[in-house]
C-alpha cells in the first residue's frame, strides 16, 4: 500500500487528511506515475462545431488537419478524438493532446502552421465553429485513478509507470487527498472570481477569448469497454452507462445551479467519425469543492457510484477511471471561433473583465 | 451561521476540516446546546427481552417497573420507551434514560432499589431477559443534529437551548466534525481493541458481562411523525421508511462484516405497549469511522440521504434528527440477563480478556 501523492511530491502538512492513519480501501486502485522531471503537464482540448450532416465532411476534415498538426514539431505523441452532440443540437468534435511540458506546447502553438492556421481568415468564413480549451497543470495540481494498470488513458499516456495499490480511494474526500496541492492549499478560487470575456462577444459569433480563474477544476471521468466481455459489456451499458448519462445531461443543463461551467459526455471515435467503445467525460467545474458537493449529494451520481464499489473488485476487461485537475488563471486559455453562445466557458462568462 | 462545536469547547485544532473555510451548507440544520456546566451525560438503555405474547404482559410489567425506577431520586426527567422484534424473533423492550451528570447516574444505579431489582435472583428465575448499555460520553464526545428547533428528542431532552444555523452539515464528514473531540483526535480505538466477555457466557443464559473498548460510537437516529399531515407521512412512510428499514435490517443482519456491533431499529410506545409515530435507529459502532464508510458508501444509506437532502429544507411537521457519540472504555457498562446470545454487544464478544 503506497500513497497515491508521489514520494517527491509529499511535503509536511497544514491540512490533515480525513481518514485515520491506519484506514484500509476496500478494493485495489492504482494512480499513474509520471517521471519525476515532469514539473507540469498540457492537456489541450481542441474542439470543432459543426451541425448536422451537411458540415459532417468539412468538420471531420478539420478534425483531421487538428490530428495532423498534432503531429509536427512539439506536438503530442498521443491524442483522441471524441465526438458528442450538445443541448443545442451541434456536433462537438474534439481532438485532445497531452503535453509533459509547456514549453513544448507553446512552441506548438507558435509554430507558423498552427498559428496560421488558427489565425486565419478562413476559420471565421469557413462555415463551422472551434474552439481551444486548454489548461497546464502542475503535477502537484493534478490527480488520476485507475482500475486498471496498462496502457493509461488521458494524461496517464505521459506516465511511464503505474503506482502500487494506493490508499488514497474509497471515500468521499479522497479525491482532492490525491492531489499533491491538497496537502498545504485548499484549492478554492477567490469568492469575487468569475469567468469572464476578455474579447469578442459571443451572442455575435467570430473570436471569443474567455479568461478563467485560479483553480478551475477539470475533470475527464472515462470508460472504455472496448475488450468487456459479454457480461462487462452488459454491466456498462445495460446498469453504468444509463445512470451515468443522466447524472452528466444533468450537469450539462443544470450546471450552472451547481458550480459546473461546461459538462460534455463525448464518445470516442476514430479518424473517419466512426464511434470506438470508449466514452467520457469532460467537467469543467468553478471548483474542486463544487465539483465535490455535487459528487456527494447528487442522486445519479450517487447511484453510480454505489455500483462502482459492488463491481470494482471483480472487474477485468472494463476499464473506468478518472484524471482531475486544478490550474492557475494564468494557464488557462479559453478560445472560440464562430461556436454557439452556450458552448464551453462561454455560457458563464460575463462580459468585461472581472472586478 | 455559527459553529456545531459550542463556545467553550472550541479549541486549537491539530485536525483541519474537510471543507473550506467559506462552505455554505445546502439548508439548514441545528444542533442542541447544553448549559455549560455540563460535562458529561449518561445515556441508560434499560432493556427487556420476551418472546410472543405469552410473555407480554410480563415484560411490560417490567418495562413499568423502569419506568417507575426512573422516577426515584436521582432518576431521570426524561425518557423513551420502545419496542422492536429482532432477527431472533424476540421481543425488545428498552427504556431510554439520559442523565445530565454521571455521578447522578451512579448514584441511582446504585440506590438499593435498582441495585437490588437488578441484582435480585427474581432475575433469573423470572423467565424474561434484561439488558443495560449504558455509556457517559463526554461533552466533547457527542453530536447532535436536528432539522427542527423545539422540543427536542433523545440526549436533546437535556439541552436548554438550541443552536442557530450551524455551518458543520451537509457533507460527509460533518458527522466527525460536530463533534468538538474531532479538532485534536481521531476517535480510534487501539487495532487491538475487541468487545470481550468479563463474566458469564451467553449461550448459557443467565449474567453476562461484556467490556467495551474505547471510542465505541453509539448512534440515535431518530424519525417522529406524530405531527406530520397527509403529504409528510407519505413521504415518511412510503418514500423513507422501507428504504431506512432495509438499510437498518441489513446492519442488523451483517454488521459484523462492516463494524456494527450491534443495530436496532426501534419503534416508540407509551408505557402499555402501544406505538406511537415515532421510531429510531440504535446503532452501537466499533469506531466513528466505520459509521462514517458505512453510511458513505451503502446504496440504502445513499438512498436515504439524498431523500433527506431533497426534502430538508421544506420539512415542516416531519422532525428528523440524530444523535452520535463515542466513549471510553471505562465509561461503557454491557450487562445482559438471560437474553440470547446474539443480544447487543454479546454477539461479537470473544470469551476472556482482551490481550
């Protein structure tokens, strides 16, 4: 038994954990291990809008050049690409790339053919939308959990090594007690914190730069039933996934009541838009705390997680699992070209800059 | 808003809370104030144990007789009485005492007429069984929790006044953190600590003793509808009761596997054995912090609390509430007669004295 905060992360407490010293989890879970020169990741969310099936052709060829780009100089070594359709009725495809350092991601993002591309006339006047949702956490900032130990999904693509059974799980809490940060810093943004406009105005379409706040959670909750067998196969679709739809639709529609800025259930797909049995979710939430409360209290979520705890010891092929994250303001970058005025961050952003 | 741990028992924490400092509970709740002179109650279940109806009328007879010695110097103001068939198919009577200072306690125990009715060899020929649990927590070792202010029920009976809003609710681990022990100790018991035997042997009837061990936690968990209209005892006795008895029924039947000593849900009556609307829980817990896994983690409990939470803020005559504590070792008396051996704390006993 090992603690999921990594042995160079550990520092004396100002916060205490919420458990005793001697508590045992009643099932094994596992946390990524990261080299120990990773001092912060990037996890960017690279979206394009499109509505139906007359722009299915030009979306997916975006998704494609995104996929491409991704491959030039300082680009990532692995990404997904989801597809999801949102309350208002558009297509969302997004390619995400994993960075084990900012400084290569902004090279990225610099580099002439992504800037250009980006900055282009031809984004505004090519008739779909995108957007740029991108954070970089420190590794003291983030957290994952596996119920597995291979080939990790999400950030655990940048983890060379898998922990042994941690303690950290189990109960309500342990989540933020996986986060290295926990240990000293309550994670809280400031009370006068909002998101809010920087440019743009989003009711008109075109450029819209979002500014966010310190400690925006993020989290990627995943499942991935692609090698279940008959009866994990049933156990997903037939008991998880339904519960789980509506807990996530929830908080895709009634976010905004609970601390939830932007709630995406996506599925992942290859290339060419054909779906894989892979699924998640994509949280942004005002607060590691919010983000808590609503875990806690909120029935689907509740029920979901019960069935989790009676399955999670006998599972084989299924493969759940979570990363979560908090940022600093100033690693956030929230962009959006010609989207709806609900998408993303924009939804909850008020105009002008914060007070 | 103000703190669940009274004024004066406030004290540098070596514990942090769970939440941040700026956490709003979802609704309200209160808590019971005692005057600050007290430091520590006794919490006297005083029971009777029968079978069917050809025992009736004698275990009432003795129930009368508990009631009565309550009323001696020394006794106490206030009490409950209640009635539960268990998973033996006995009959269970208790009578429920709370005194505001254990020495008061000891003094009546210890009055020629409870001495000598309880040391009576009457006793043991009578034909019917007898139990006393009896625990004096501390002030810093107990919580309560109402979603009502007046006339307050169980250890409240002892309260002069009630709380305004308290901050300390609505979240798991709120429970630990009522109570004011919470800030400086965990409330553990040693991994050693066993409930054992002390004198007698169960499966033979006649005198038992068992010893404790400290930091036993003991929850009331209580339900009055006696007041409730239409629309509240429907939301009582058809959305909360059968999920609460199923819950209830399963510690009953497999606490051992998860650290309930003992769990009885009990139904209040007057003094001839009829029910009245309001009804408990009695849950004797190995530790606080098995309580807290338990009620975190069990769909039944689950179900129960996001029906509390749905409902909290609009209760009007439906009065919620519990009660939780834990004590020392020295501070717990067990002492059955002629009961099963499968009564309260005899069930998990082991024979002899912990090593």
């Amino acid at each position: 038994m090992e603690s999921a905060i990594d042995t160079h992360l550990a520092c004396p407490r100002s916060i205490s954990r919420r458990v005793p010293a001697d508590y045992q989890p009643p099932f094994p879970m596992w946390v990524g291990r990261a080299d120990h020169q990773i001092e912060q990741v990037t996890m960017g969310y690279l979206g394009v809008q499109s509505r139906g099936e007359d722009q299915r052709f030009a979306a997916l060829g975006a998704v494609r050049h995104l996929v491409d780009s991704l491959s030039t100089a300082d680009g990532t070594q692995h990404h997904d690409i989801t597809h999801h359709v949102d309350n208002q009725g558009y297509d969302n495809y997004i390619v995400v790339g994993y960075w084990n350092d900012p400084a290569t991601f902004r090279r990225w993002l610099r580099s002439p053919e992504v800037d250009q591309w980006w900055t282009s006339e031809d984004r505004i006047t090519d008739g779909i939308g995108y957007f740029r949702e991108i954070i970089s956490p420190r590794v003291d900032q983030f957290e994952t959990l596996y119920a597995f130990q291979e080939q990790l999904p999400g950030v655990g693509a940048l983890m060379s090594d898998i922990s042994g059974e941690i303690n950290e799980h189990g109960y309500w809490g342990s989540m933020r007690e996986r986060v290295p940060l926990s240990q000293t810093d309550w994670m809280q943004p400031a009370e006068t914190d909002t998101l809010h406009i920087v440019s743009g105005d989003p009711h008109s379409g075109g450029r819209v730069v979002v500014a966010g706040h310190d400690n925006i959670a993020l989290i990627r909750s995943g499942q991935d039933w692609r090698e279940a067998g008959v009866e994990e196969r049933a156990l997903y679709l037939d008991e998880i996934q339904p519960t789980l739809q509506a807990g996530m639709d929830f908080l895709r529609d009634n976010g905004a009541d609970v601390g939830c800025y932007s709630n995406r259930m996506v599925r992942n797909i290859d290339v060419d838009g054909n779906p894989v049995d892979e699924s998640y979710n994509i949280g942004h939430w005002r607060s590691l705390e919010r983000l808590e409360r609503w875990a806690e209290s909120h029935p689907t979520h509740l029920r979901i997680f019960t069935t989790f705890f009676k399955v999670a010891g006998d599972l084989d092929k299924l493969r759940l699992y979570h990363e979560v994250s908090v940022s600093s303001g100033a690693d956030q970058t929230f962009e959006y070209i010609n989207c709806h005025p609900a998408t993303g961050m924009m939804r909850d952003a008020t105009p002008g800059p914060a007070a």
